[in-house]
C-alpha cells in the first residue's frame, strides 16, 4: 500500500484534487469522518476530522494556528510534547491504510510534513499552487483577511510545503491548468497516484468546473462569494 497527502494553500484547489483522487479510487478513509460541504465549498472538502484535529492541535501546541504559523523550534519533531498527537496520527493512519492507494487532504498538513512523513514512510505528495492574486481574492471574502496577510501565508505556506517535502515523490498541481485543461491534468493525476479504475479519467473532468473560480489573478471575478 501506498499513501498520498495533498497540501498547498487554502483556496487553491486542494479539494477539486481530492475529490478527483478519490473518485479515482483513492481510500480517504470513511466518508462520514469528513468535514461537510458548505457554501465555501459546495463539492466538499475531502477532509478527515481527525487529521484537521491533531495538525490544529499541534499548531496549537507550537503557539500558532493556520493563519498564524508558529514558528517550529529545530528539535519539534523530536520534542516530548507531540508524542501523544504522534500516537493518534498513527492510530488513524493504521485504521486507514487499509487497501491499496490511500491517502488524505489538509492545507495545514503543508505547516507539519516533517511530522506526517516521519509516520508514513514512502509517502508521495501533491501540492497545489495558485495564483496568489486569486488566494487573497478568496481569503478576503471568506475570512476578511487583508491582502498583505494573504500573501505573507501564500509564501509561507509555498516554503514550508517545499522544504517539508524533501526527498519525496511530489507532484504539482496548477489550479489555472487544471481548470483550463482538465484532460492533461487529471490524467497527470491518475499516473502520478497509481490508481486509473474504468471511467476515471472521464469522471475526473466532470468534477473540474470553472463556475467555481470565482477569483481571478486578471481582476475578473463573479459575483459569488470564494
């Protein structure tokens, strides 16, 4: 078996790459543990409960939260606090991991990678980009957050994925691209996760919908909310 995270920024396509994976045939675990869908996301978020619990607790226990990242001591992975969230990443990863291609989604989980591949050896990931224009476009209207503060998070998010990832198998994904040429890139998806079942590539595009970009890096936005 093998497992795949998706991280990047929030509001930038985590989601639509989740539901595609899953859709796929990606095991996400039990779809009642996931966060429901809402206004901001009407498809869904594709997010386990319990792994959006423990990486906010231990953002919490590090003096920070998603939108104000701590700032990680060098010996964190190895501190005594976390072996407690340790153990519970790695009950939930064991009542997961349970057939063939699993895996999960968490913007959050870009702050923490050290912590997740420490408990899932061999662990690929897929980081999600978008232009940053759009990102704070999005973040605006949803949390009233301020455009420096949206591209101060973009950045770091962005770094934090990049140095987390290391040596691992990593795929990036473009929101702007699989929007504007779904075929491509779903199918960059399906090779990349190892997982391609009948009909997945078509299904995969019919998930894509461009009515959700509701910000745009050219200034054109809709009249919905992000």
């Amino acid at each position: 078996m093998s497992a795949i995270v998706i991280t990047g920024m929030h509001r930038s396509g985590t989601s639509l790459v989740a539901e595609i994976l899953v859709r796929a045939g990606v095991h996400f675990g039990a779809s009642g543990n996931w966060l429901p869908a809402d206004a901001a996301n009407p498809h869904g978020y594709f997010e386990d409960r319990r792994t959006v619990d423990i990486d906010e607790r231990l953002l919490h226990l590090w003096k920070g939260t998603w939108d104000e990242p701590p700032a990680l001591p060098p010996d964190w992975l190895d501190n005594a606090l976390q072996h407690p969230l340790a153990s519970e990443a790695s009950a939930w990863r064991d009542s997961t991991a349970t057939r063939g291609v699993w895996g999960w989604k968490d913007p959050r989980a870009s702050l923490l990678l050290p912590f997740w591949r420490s408990l899932v050896p061999g662990l690929r990931c897929v980081l999600c980009v978008r232009d940053p224009v759009e990102v704070a476009g999005s973040l605006a209207r949803r949390n009233r957050m301020s455009p420096r503060k949206a591209a101060f998070l973009w950045l770091h998010y962005l770094t934090e994925n990049l140095q987390g990832i290391g040596d691992a198998r990593c795929a990036v994904v473009f929101y702007g691209d699989l929007l504007q040429n779904p075929a491509a890139q779903v199918q960059r998806l399906l090779d990349f996760s190892g997982v391609n079942t009948e009909g997945a590539l078509e299904e995969g595009i019919a998930v894509v919908d461009p009515g959700l970009r509701r910000q745009r890096g050219d200034g054109a936005a809709t009249a919905v909310a992000a």
